[in-house]
C-alpha cells in the first residue's frame, strides 16, 4: 500500500499480522531506498511492513536523448 508522504502520519493504520492499531505517525521507519526514495512502514509490535510511501521528486525530469 502506497501512502502519501506528506498525509500518511494522520492516516489510520491496521496491521493484518498482529491486529495492531494506530495512526501512520506511530509506524515505524524501515528501510529507505535512496536510490527509488521510498521508504518501508512497518508495524511498531511486529515489524510487518503494512505500507510505503515514495517521496516527491524535486523536479519533473525529462528524460531526451
Ligand atoms: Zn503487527
């Protein structure tokens, strides 16, 4: 599930392992990949990875050859 970087922390949240709860500020940070800047979401109790959100690009990049 992809969330919204800037909207995610005001979302609510469900883990379908553990039943846990919560809103997307009390996820935790998993990995980041900073080559595709998306960053994992992952259940505080359980560490299952419930969602993911790719950050905004600066630029519109046109790719022209
Ligand atoms: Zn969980």
């Amino acid at each position: 599930m992809q969330v919204d970087y800037n909207t995610y922390k005001a979302q609510d949240f469900k883990c379908k392992d553990c039943g846990w709860q919560g809103k997307g500020e009390q996820l935790d940070n998993g990995d980041f990949s900073a080559l595709h800047s998306i960053g994992d979401l992952e259940c505080p109790k359980c560490n299952h990875l419930i969602a993911f959100w790719q950050a905004p690009l600066k630029d519109d990049i046109n790719i022209e050859e």
